[in-house]
C-alpha cells in the first residue's frame, strides 16, 4: 500500500464538508484513480459543535487553522475559509512557506495577491491548485493550462456568477422587475443576504481575473477589471432585449488588445443564436477562443457542495498523482505585466434606452447628439404612443468606442426632453 | 536550457501537418508552458514530395514509419495514421516495448486494441495519451480523467460525429432528404466519397467505446456498443420532431445498468430544453453526469487540422512536463469488465413513424398491436387526410423495453394496412 496524500481542511462549510463527504464516499475509488488514498489527517473550524452530516471520527481538530500549516502530517493544506485577506492568506502563506501543496477555492485571494502567490510557491517548489476558485465544478483551470496548452487564446468569456444568471434568468421568465426577484433570490437561498458582492458583479471580477491569468500567463490584476453589476438592468430593458433577438447576460470578457489586456464585467446583449445565450439559471460557461481549437465551451454547475468538492477533490487527486503545473500556466518569473486596456479604448456596439417626454422633436434632438460624437445608429425603436407624457426609446449602435459612447449618453441625459439617466448596455458580437 | 522533449511524427496527413504548423508557430510558448521545448526529431509519410506547407527543414524523413519507434533520438511517438490495425498498430506496439510514450488519434485503434495497449504501456511505464481520438479540439479525455476525477460518471453522451451532425443540422435547415444533403456534404468535403464509416454510427461507436473506458474505468468493449446510423432519417422525421418540440441528433449515450454498461449510438429525439439539442454543425458536444458535479457539457469542432493538432500538443506537453496518467483512468489490471448491457432490455421513450393506407379502423389495428405488448401511448399524430392514399402517422410512447418497441414494430409493419417498415427513433429524456 502506497503511502496517502495527507491532508488538511481548513473550513468546514458548504464546501468543506462536501469535500470531507465526497473523500469517504469516493475512498476506494480515488486511491485507485489517485494511485494512493487520501486521508483527512486533520480538520479546522470555528463551530465544533455544529452538525455537519459529516463522520470527523479519528480526525484532528484544530481550533487554530494556521496549525494545519505546520503539522508533520499535511502534504496538502485545503484553504475554503474564503476572504482576500486575514486567515486565509496567512494560512496559504504559511502552508507553502513550510513546503507544503496547497488546494483552494478563494478567487478573491488569488485575485488580489495571485501573481505573488505564485511566486512563493515556485520557489518552494509546490503546488497550489484552484480548480474550485472559478466555475465550480467545471474543470475549466485545467482546460486553459492543460488541455487548450497548445493555443494563443484570442478570447475568453464566460458566465461566471450563478446568482446573477439566476435573477436574469428569472426576470426574462416572469417579466418581474429586479428588486422583486433579487428579494426572491435572497428568500430562496441563491442569493445572500448583502447581494452586492454577487450582483454588483465583485465576484464575476474576482473570476476573470483568475481565468485571465491563467489564460494569458498574465500577473493577477484585478484592478484592471472594469466592473458594472446587474442593477440597473430593468424589465422593460429585458422585453427590449428579447424584441431585438438577444438575452441579456452578465459576462466576463477578457482579450489582449494594442492597448494592453482587456478584462471587464458587465450585462450583455448576447445574440441568441450564441450558445452562451442559452445557459440559464444557476448554471455557469465558459468560452475559450483559442488560435488553433477555435470556440470551444465549457459548462455546468458554477457553485454548491457536490460541484466544488468534484473540484477540489480533482486538484488533490493531480497532487497524489505528482503532477504539477505553474500556477498560471507559465513560471511565475515569466508572467506577462501587460497593462490593462483602458475601457474607454474599448470598441463595441451599444444599447440605450431612454426614459422621454413623448413630443415632437425629440429624437432629432437625440440623433444630433450622436452624429456630433460620430455614432453611427443601427436601429430606434419607440413602442407605443403616449403624447407628453414618459416614453421608453431604444436605440442600437453599430461599433463605436466606448469613450464617444459615454459622452453622447451624457449629453442625452442633459436633454430636456429626456428624463432618466440613458441605460446602456453593451451588445456582444461573437 | 532543459532537454527538449523529442518526438516522431508518422502520418502527414491534415492532422500531422497541423501538428508540425503549430509546434512550429508557438514554438516559445511551448517551451515556456511545458517546461521545455518540443523538438521533432523525424517524420514519416506516404509521399514525401507532397506539399503540406509545412517546414520540415532539418528533420528526418524516414521511409518506414516503425523506424521511429527505434530512433534513440525520439522520447515520444505520435501516430497519425489511422485505422485499427496494419502499420499503425504495429507502430504503437512497438513504440511501448522500446519504452518510448505515445500520442494518437487514432479511435479505430483504440476502440479495438485499448486495454492491450493500456497493459502494454503500463508494463513499460509509458504514456498513452489519446486526446485528438475523440471530438477534436474538445479536452474531454482530460475533463474524465482528471478534471472529473472525483465523480462516479452517471451517465455520458454526446455528439460525436461532425458528418452526421451536419447533415441532420442542413436537413432540418432545408427540409431536404437525406440522400439531397449527403450529397452536397460530400461536395463539399465534410463527408466521404465512402460515407459509411461516418453515417452508419462507426466512427461515433469508436469514440463511445473509448470515452467510455475513460468515464468508467472499464476495457473498452466496441463490440458491445449498439450502432444505428442516420440513413433512415428523413425530412419527414425532422418535421414531426419540429412539430413535437425535438430535435434529431445522432447521440452517443453510456451508462451502468444493472445489466451491466449500456453504449449506444442512434439517431435520437433530443428535447429542444436540453442544451446538446443546440450543438450544430459540425460541432461535438460531451454531456458527462457525475454524481458530485451534476451535469456538464463540453463543446467545441470535433475535427478539423487546427483543432486536432490542438489536442495532440496538449498531450505532448503534458508528456513535456512528466504528467502521466493510467490510460484509461484506473491501472489497466484493475479495468473493469463489466458486460454489455443488452440492448433489448433497454428502458426508454420512442418516435414511430408509420406510413398507412388512409382508411378507417387502421389506427385501431395499430393501438391494439401495442396494447397486446403492454405499449402504454403518449400521443398520436396523423397530418392531413388523402382518403386510401399514403399518410404518415406518428406515435410516440411512454418508456418501454426495447424488446417489446421491436416486437410491436414487427407485427404493425406485417399489417395490411401499413406500407414500408415503421421508423422508429428513440426519445431521450435528459
């Protein structure tokens, strides 16, 4: 009998006790698969008392996780504690700084400090692993650093917050507005009591900068993202976009443009006849445009216990089986700095609604505002009639940079006629 | 500067010149990401005054392909041949015994000989890695094998043949007949001159056999997989599925039953929710169900030069960075031989389609056929009327056993009353 992988979990919530149930149901299986077992050495918390439905008979508890850190017993520290700073990172830290492998699901951590993360662990010559850190269950780290290798990637986009493709999902199927479904959301468990980080679109950033790096061999900048949440998408906005032949979708975007990578997070028109229109729910996808596999997707569950586990139970068996890999995709002294892209360099077609006074002369007034910043109109589409009083107009674009585009939108909203601030939502070609 | 990884190509084929175009084009990347460089030390072809527009400068030719299996200045041979037998498997089979890994595409090969070669290859410690075998540029041996590894795969299926899939795809798009769309295929060059191997469900039936080995952990047993293939679909069939809210794909499906691993590969009626109904073209798709992560899918060009080659480098820098993996996910002793499950005892939906003489009391003659083989009926159809004329009706039907579908068949197509053999298309529930 080969020696076991060794391990120690630190946080036993959703997460972590999936991992501890999906090691003793799959036990036999995975020493096979793994070539070795792997044992839960030992275990730390804050609540020991709480009921778990797991089985922590012969496992260590600590009360202090950073103790996982140095045990003789641990190859692997399993950090799902969460949060970009405190316990976590001192615990990753420690971990590799003591020679050991590491397996994680904290995008927010990698996000922040990724490229430094990377760093330490090369020079102890360790693993650290987070599979479970994006997309759930969708094995989507090791596409982009195995299994698409051989390729540039030109593009990469996905859906990657299942409480926002939820609430989108769910407004486009009832014609609800935003703040009956998030509330619906929150009472029905998919989303948290404070939304903000899911919806204001923090979570989708945390992601994609962690695809990119691992995509583009790109240091970890989740500063250059360019973020915009869900919030100020309306119902009407929703019925608009099903009139023009698209759904509306949260998306993370990532390219290398002349200007340097372009990362950002935000509702999109997307085409229906483009697959990733079709993923509903809680469900999460991923794109990967690469030079020589061309469009290739990847989708499935984005979060919850038994897809984040399969995750992180994929990364230990890697580990048991000594396969490694650097962190994001090439060595850490090879990362690439290129700078973020500004977003007003970016170039796309655009949505705009409008909330007008319905009168005569009012779309001249429009339509002037942006032929004076050279937009070039698709198509104005105004439904219904409804003299002097508050009318919704939606125009599309053709692609114009985004930097016009925002300066016409704020001399519309300074129109008269024109009541609301415009809503702007980029459409997405693919 | 590291050891480059050393390898042999034989076959120059769209697949080998692809392989040569990209290690060649991403040449530093390669290097970078695998650790070191990838070095073709020699190729082998038919003809080698054939322009690939492709470099081969400073690279051996070598007149026999098995001579690459003796080169000391080869670490991994890369088989691009094809077909079951002949040059490429003695080429493989010696490429193991002089301890040298492997990497092909060859799904023939595999389906017929893969335990063998995964005992051979584990006996000399090698890699046999086989990622271009199956849907192209799709990294789905690795999503098994690895990314997946921590799930008992419930279920797999998926579309895995371009050909058929383009020809249902157009077929529904023109409301053509089949043998109109193959045609044009075959002017274009997505099918055959010989479109057998194609149409008739084999090459899908190779694919099946080896994903399932992967999924399952089990000896890849083409003989147990039930092959239909797409010439009975007609246009009619199409419409009818239009009209029932289906769309027709040639489906490779496995599971474990408790009579033992079922594998099929047959034209079926896919619910338009189901997202593989929307995989066009010729695209793949993989949908695998795992017990911890739920359902994910995986889709991209099944073939083509640029993805093909895409997965053949993945593998080798997988070899590149001495990553290995049992063939066929467990130790090739410890591969499981469970047996075929019959396909008679097959449980599911089914699409009938009947052309009768339009006169009364057929119907009635048809309900009691199915009644007397306890055939419980979701629905019936019957589209216009031609009193004593031609006209189709269509059934579909609860689950049954498959047995009991065929005998019911049987005695309506003996009917009177019925004029051609009844098409029978199975109904997937996803």
């Amino acid at each position: 009998m080969t020696e076991p992988l060794k391990i120690g979990i630190a946080g036993l919530g959703t997460v972590g006790a999936g991992v501890v149930k999906l090691l003793a149901e799959h036990n036999n299986l995975l020493a096979v698969r793994g070539g070795r077992p792997i044992a839960v050495s030992a275990v730390s918390a804050r609540n020991r008392k709480k009921n778990r439905g797991i089985d922590l008979e012969g496992v260590r508890w600590e009360g202090d996780p950073l103790k996982l850190a140095e045990a003789r017993d641990i190859d692997v520290v399993v950090e799902l504690i969460g949060g970009s700073d405190g316990v976590a990172r001192k615990l990753i830290e420690k971990a590799i700084a003591n020679g050991k492998h590491v397996v994680t699901a904290n995008k927010a951590l990698l996000a922040m400090h990724g490229a430094a993360v990377a760093t330490a662990a090369e020079k102890k010559g360790v693993t650290v692993a987070f599979e479970a850190a994006v997309a759930g269950g969708i094995p989507i780290i090791k596409a982009l650093r195995e299994g698409l290798v051989g390729n540039r990637v030109r593009r990469l986009y996905g859906i990657l917050n299942g409480t926002c493709n939820y609430i989108l999902t769910t407004m486009r199927e009832t014609g609800r507005d935003f703040d009956a479904v998030l509330a619906e959301a929150q009472a029905a468990g998919y989303a948290e009591a404070d939304p903000s980080f899911d919806i204001d679109g923090i979570d989708a950033a945390h992601k994609l900068a962690v695809l990119t790096g691992a995509a583009f061999g790109a240091k970890v900048n989740f500063k250059g993202v360019y973020v915009e949440g869900i919030r100020h998408v309306s119902a009407m906005d929703i019925e608009f976009a099903r009139e023009l032949g698209y759904r509306i979708k949260l998306l993370g975007l990532a390219r290398e443009t002349p200007y340097g990578i372009e990362q950002r997070v935000h509702p999109c028109m997307v085409p229906l006849d483009a697959p990733i229109a079709h993923i509903e729910g809680v469900f999460n996808a991923v794109v990967v445009d690469g030079d020589f596999v061309g469009t290739t997707m990847f989708q499935g569950r984005g979060a919850g216990q038994g897809p984040t586990a399969s995750a992180v139970v994929a990364d230990l068996v890697d580990i048991a089986r000594g396969r490694s890999m650097p962190t994001f995709v090439v060595p850490a002294s090879k990362l690439t700095t290129a700078p973020a892209a500004p977003m007003d360099r970016h170039v796309g077609a655009y949505y705009m609604r409008l909330m007008v006074q319905d009168r005569p002369g009012v779309i001249a007034a429009v339509s002037s505002v942006l032929a004076k910043q050279q937009i070039s109109l698709e198509s104005m589409l105004q439904r219904g009639r409804s003299p002097s009083d508050k009318v919704p107009v939606v125009l599309t674009t053709h692609e114009n940079e985004e930097a016009a585009m925002r300066r016409a939108a704020k001399a519309i909203g300074r129109l008269d006629a024109v009541l609301e601030e415009p809503c702007l939502i980029r459409i997405e070609k693919f």
